[in-house]
C-alpha cells in the first residue's frame, strides 16, 4: 500500500511549482469501487482512534482543507470525515471577515475554534485566507500579508507545542478544466445549484494568481510541526483515500492509550453483582 504521508507531504523549504503535480493522479487503483475498501477501513480505523483521543484527552488535531472553488473541501468533509463523531468534533467554515473580526489582528477569530484537548476541528477554508484572497484581490497591501506566512508558522507552532495539537493541511489540488467540469454539474444538478455564485467564473480569471499564492503558501508554510499535503483532487476517489489514510497515521502516531479508571474495579465489580443479585432476587418475589 502506497504510503501517501511520505509520497504527498510538501517537506519543510521546498521550492515546489503545482505545475509539476498532476491533480489527476490515483494511485495503484483505477476506480471509486476498486478504493472503496480502503476508504471504509480508514473511516472506521478515524472513528476509533478519534473515541481514543477523546479518552485521553491529552492530544487534539487539527485538520485544514485548503483549494480553489469547486476543489472538494465540502466533499471531504462530508465523506471522509463523516465518521468522526459531532461530540469531539467541529467544522469550522471561515467566510469574509465581519467588521468585528476586521478591527482586531487577522489571527483573532481563528483562535476561538482551535481544538480543545481530546477534539477534532475541521477549517473548511482558514487563516490562510488572509495570504490568499487578500493577497490576490489586493484587499491588503503587500507589506502586511508577506509579513503573514512567518505570523502564521508561530501561530502554529504555539498551538502544537501549549496544547498538544497535531494540524494537517491540505491543499485540494484539480485542473482548471476539472473545475469547469464541475461548474456544469453544479448547473445541471438542483442539489448542487445553491453552491452557485456570481464569482465563480469571476475568480477564474485569477487562476494564475492564486496558483502563485497557493505555491507561497506551501512552500513557506509547510513545517515539521505543520505540514501541507498537496492532495490530487479530480478524482474525488483518490481524494478521500489519500487524506483519510494520511489522517489514520498521524493518529496513530500519537501513541494514544486509554486511561486508566480512576475507581476501584474490584470493588465497583461487587457492587454491580450485588445490585444484579438483588434485581434477580426481586423479580423472582414478584412473580
């Protein structure tokens, strides 16, 4: 099995340009059917070790989904992590600033929604953002997003190390033929004709843009502590096997154990057979 941590992550000081990743990429597998298997183990395998780190509650993991419209953030959402349970886990979806959040530092509203000890949070677009569509749309001058990148790395790093958090991010990688692909099934599909908006094509114009801006981000923003994975994404297949098993072994090598009870087994153990004595007892004098 292809190991998709090693093969995918963007390593710390790359010089990496998308143009050389092909978003078509899947694999050893041909087909949704012939990756369903793996998928569904890794789903379980998340489900299980996410009811671990809430037992422990001394880990916590925070996941970033990153890419242009169209990319597939909502679907990893949807059937990668659908398995997660809502109790110890959270979507957060970062859409334009409010004029709060505007009048304090670009870090301010993220902070909020970082995981707890023992929880999953989920960005569903991120911080990152704020080195993207501002940069691209000039919404700040460049002398105040380029400070960003080195901003956000110590973000990060204050997370990982004051609270135990382990962050993935992805950036969800597709053609820009694939994304017209799936503008016209958002057209054909009435299901998917509320995710239509006015910029869509609007923001096609600015594909070269952000493909830059996307480069900056992986390559100045992928650390040790933080990692970004460069997903390929028009297959939506390969997608959720490639993240889903990413995920699986990150977990894993948090080395989480179940804590030990905090009461006395034995003793909670004669209790419950005096209690089901008693309960056998009574319904046998009822009778």
């Amino acid at each position: 099995m292809p190991n998709y941590v090693k093969k995918l992550i963007v390593k710390p000081g790359s010089k990496i340009r998308l143009k050389h990743f092909d978003p078509g990429y899947h694999g050893k597998h041909e087909s949704h059917k012939s990756a369903l298997p793996e998928i569904q183990e890794n789903r379980q395998k998340m489900e299980d070790l996410q009811y671990l780190m809430y037992a422990e509650n001394k880990h916590s993991l925070l996941i970033v989904l990153q890419g242009l419209d169209a990319a597939g953030k909502d679907g990893v959402v949807r059937h990668v992590l659908t398995g997660m349970n809502p109790s110890g886990c959270v979507a957060v979806n970062f859409k334009e600033p409010t004029a709060k959040e505007l009048a304090h530092d670009f870090l301010w509203r993220v902070h909020p929604h970082v995981p707890a000890k023992g929880s999953v949070a989920i960005f569903n677009r991120s911080h990152y953002e704020d080195v993207l569509v501002a940069r691209v749309h000039g919404l700040v001058p460049e002398k105040i997003w380029s400070k960003r990148y080195d901003e956000i790395n110590d973000f990060e790093k204050l997370i990982t190390t004051q609270n135990n958090t382990t962050i993935l991010k992805f950036f969800l990688h597709i053609s820009k033929e694939e994304q017209l692909a799936r503008f016209e099934k958002r057209l054909d599909d009435p299901a998917r004709q509320w995710k239509i908006s006015e910029s869509d094509y609007k923001e096609r114009e600015y594909w070269d843009d952000y493909t830059k801006a996307f480069e900056d981000v992986l390559n100045k923003t992928s650390t040790d502590h933080a990692p970004w994975f460069i997903i390929p994404s028009n297959h939506k297949w390969f997608r959720d096997l490639a993240i889903s098993q990413i995920i699986v072994r990150q977990m894993e090598d948090m080395d989480m154990q179940f804590p030990k009870p905090t009461v006395n087994l034995a003793e909670i153990r004669r209790k419950y057979h005096q209690a089901s004595a008693e309960e056998k007892s009574d319904r046998g004098e009822k009778r």
